[in-house]
C-alpha cells in the first residue's frame, strides 16, 4: 500500500501531466484562429505609389461592377410595366396589389437583375394585413428602387 504522501505525489504528478497535455494540446491541434482571413489592411502611405495605385484600380472595378448590378431607368420601367399588367384585383383604394402567384410570373419575366427581389422572403416581408395575402405593387417598387 502506498502512503499518503505518495498518493498525493502521484496525484499531483497526472495532475500536472494532464494539465500540460490539455493546455499544450490546445495550442498545438486549435489552430483555426491562424486561418482567419485578415480583413484590415492599412492604407498604403503616400511614397507607396503602387500601393495606392492598386487601391484605386480595385475600388474602381468594384463600383463598376455595383454598378453593373443596378437596374437602369428602362429595366425600371419594364418592371413597373410588369407589375402593373400582372395586379390582382381587388384594388383597394387606389392601391394596386400582386398575389404570389403573380409575383413569381413577374420574377420569371422581369429579366436576371430583377430575380434577386423575387423570393418568397421578400414577399412575406412586404406582405401586411391584406386579406387576399397581396402585396402592393408601389411598396414592391420602392422596395426595389432602395435596395437595387
């Protein structure tokens, strides 16, 4: 039989065996924070000409290709077009409402830029209290007016 002394000695020893294991273990298998992708990057100083020529290349190819996302004043009007030739009745007042149904019709119709705006999310988001489950067709538009 072992004395007490050697119990706690033996006790200590795994203890610290095992607590090295455990915070050595973490360092060496948890390395996932090393394949965070870096998402700040200084500005590149004033005597770093290529730097700063490159920043602006890549801000200008990103705001043409916004840019290209966006729909213009004649897929703006096609769209309204749309809408209007697909509304369900009844108005109510002088609000002219699409049902879901519709809705998908005019998504398929209104061309690739447009598609983003007709999911059903966006659908249940612009959907209030109307009880033929409508949406207005001006609210629709403005929606997409703002967001595309």
């Amino acid at each position: 039989k072992k004395s007490e002394q050697e119990l706690k000695d033996e006790e200590m020893e795994l203890f610290t065996k095992y607590y090295m294991e455990w915070k050595g273990g973490r360092k060496s298998d948890n390395t996932s924070y090393m394949n965070i992708p870096r998402f700040y990057y200084r500005l590149p100083a004033e005597d770093e000409v290529l730097l700063q020529k490159l920043r602006e290349e890549s801000r200008a190819v990103f705001l043409q290709r916004k840019s290209r996302e966006l729909l213009d004043n004649e897929e703006l009007q096609n769209l309204w077009f749309l809408l209007d030739k697909h509304q369900t009745s009844p108005m109510i007042g002088e609000e002219a409402m699409i049902n879901y149904e519709n809705f998908l019709k005019v998504g398929e119709k209104a061309g690739p830029k447009c598609k983003q705006f007709f999911t059903a999310k966006i659908f249940a988001k612009l959907l209030h209290n109307d009880p033929y489950g409508r949406v207005s067709i001006m609210q629709f538009f403005n929606y997409v007016m703002r967001k595309g």
